[in-house]
C-alpha cells in the first residue's frame, strides 16, 4: 500500500478559479474522525459537499480527471486509514440530498443522505412493507444503495426501482433494479458513480403490523450488538452458507484486542475503537482475525467495512499486508 500525505491547501491553491461557479463548501485537510463512527482516520485533502444536484454537477465537470475522487455517507461503515484519503471526498448534505417523500401509492423517493431509518418511519407513515429492516441500519441511502444493504433477512435490492447518480465528469444517469447488478453486499454499478436518490417500491401493510416489526428489528439490535460503542457495524461478509461471527468466535478471536481495537465481546463481528484506537489498529486487528480464520476452519472472511484511504508514512504495514494469500 503507498504511503505518502495530503495536503489540502496546496490542492485548493491549484485548482484555483476553476471552482469559480462551484456554491458548495470546500474544506481543505478536513478532519475524518469527525464524521466516522469509528472516530478515527486521516483528513480528507478536500472535502466537498455541494449544495444540489446542479451543484454537484458543476463540480465534477470543472474537476481535473487527474484527481481522485471518494464519495462518503454517514461515515457509518468506513475506516480511515491514518494517512488521509488524496483528491477530493465529496459528501452529500441532508439539505440537499436528504430529502424523502411519499411518490405514489406504493412507491417512496429518498435522497443518498437520507438515513435508512428515515426511510423505514416513512414507510411506516405511508403503511408501506418491505422496509422494516431499514430501522436497523445505522447507515444512509447512498451507501444502502451502493452495497446492497441489508439486515433481518431483507435486502436493499429487494426495494430499489431506480437510482440516480452522478458519474465523474458532472453526466447523469438513472439506473434500473436490473442495471445496479446486485448481489450479496454488493453493486456491480460503475464504479466512481455518486448516487443522489432512489425511488423504491413497498407493499400496503398494516401500521400495526409494520411497527411490531420495527420493534423486533430494534430489540434484536439492542440485545445482540454493541451500538453504543465506537462501531462499523458488521465488520465481515457472511461467507456463503455461515455466520461470520460464528467462524470468528472459533477461531478464539472474540475480545481479541489489537492496541485500543477489539472485536467487540458482545458480537464478535463488530470491531470496535475502545478509546483512542488508530486507523491502523483497526485495520491490524481486522486482518489478525482474517488470519486466524483462514488457519483455524479454512474460511476466507471478506471485509464487509469499507476501507479507504493511505497509511500513515512509517507505519509497519507489511507485518499485516502478506498474511492472506
């Protein structure tokens, strides 16, 4: 992995007056921790975060390919790595890609920065079905969307009618359910693509019916995952046909801990940052139970946790990089 650092000023300098007609906001050296539930991570040399769809449009057709470009959501499922992420980040506001609202008897629009448990409380006003799981997804839209999000025996691709989207040079696009290729935690969509809304499709229900399972959806996150602590949800797929915190919890790796990184005691599927734990830590500890698994029962884990970003310069990082094949 290459290890260097940003430098957000300089890149803002260089870009200069071609961001003339650009109304959003760029931060330069933006501080990552701030917005990742793991509270960690390196400054995102620009961070961009535009006003609409015109806007976001405008951004990307005066940006130069040369530059990188990530899009983030919540933050809710993405470790940092200490050394910053180059080029620019662009997240999406909820003023003006959060909005949500009822578009047909069955059918919902949301934006990408909506969090999906907004949507499940719409759903439950419209007395829709289908969108219960979203209550227990601590993530937003545009990253539900991007990898197939889904919990309590429910995906997002079970719901989604259409997505629209962004791709890097400012173009629009409108995807089908078909046209997103989904999978099991993924999207086979066009990598690069920034997502701004989706419309998606439920079934008339009950209120009752619909709040007893938002409830349970609820109860099942309170009694059996650490959402309290400093947490990116699951941090492994399921491997096919298995439970990944199953195959962990054999391979002795439950409160496994790696500096201030532990694999929570509670569910040994999520990685929590006890305290001041690194981006690097983290990442450590993620590949120690990788290893460990793949001696222990010949599983391969896949992180379910998006990565992003360079290591910090000095960091060991070959004493974890060569232990999967």
């Amino acid at each position: 992995m290459k290890q260097t650092q940003v430098n957000g000023t300089r890149l803002l300098e260089e870009l200069g007056s071609s961001m003339s007609g650009v109304r959003g906001r760029l931060t330069p050296d933006f501080d990552m921790s701030k917005i990742t539930w793991f509270r960690t991570g390196g400054p995102a040399e620009l961070m961009f975060q535009p006003e609409d769809d015109a806007d976001l449009a405008t951004f990307l057709a005066a940006l130069p390919e040369t530059i990188p470009v990530m899009p983030v959501g919540i933050g809710s499922n993405l470790l940092v790595r200490d050394g910053g992420i180059p080029g620019v980040v662009i997240r999406l506001s909820a003023k003006g890609f959060g909005a949500t609202e009822q578009v047909s008897e069955t059918r919902l629009m949301a934006g990408a920065a909506c969090p999906d448990k907004r949507v499940a409380a719409l759903a439950l006003e419209a007395g829709l079905g289908g969108f219960h799981f979203y209550h227990g997804i601590p993530g937003g839209i545009g990253g539900a969307l991007r990898m197939n999000a889904g919990a309590n025996g429910v995906e997002t691709r079970e719901r989604v009618v259409e997505v629209h989207a962004f791709d890097r040079q400012g173009k629009s696009h409108v995807f089908s359910n078909e046209e997103m290729g989904y999978a099991y935690r993924h999207s086979s969509a066009p990598q690069g693509l920034i997502f701004t809304r989706a419309i998606f499709e439920g079934v008339p229900a009950d209120r009752d019916e619909i709040r007893v399972a938002m409830d349970a959806v609820q109860h099942h996150r309170e009694t059996v995952q650490p959402i309290r602590e400093k947490t990116g949800g699951s941090t492994f797929k399921n491997p096919p046909g298995l439970s990944a915190w199953k195959v962990i919890d054999e391979a002795g790796c439950r409160g496994l801990t790696v500096g201030g990184a532990q694999m929570s005691p509670m569910h040994c599927n999520f990685m929590i940052n006890t305290g001041q734990a690194s981006g690097y830590e983290l990442e450590y500890l993620g590949e120690t139970v990788r290893a460990r698994v793949l001696e222990n029962s010949g599983v391969r884990l896949d992180w379910e946790i998006k990565r992003i970003g360079l290591f910090r310069t000095g960091e060991p990082v070959q004493e974890f990089l060569g232990q999967l094949v």
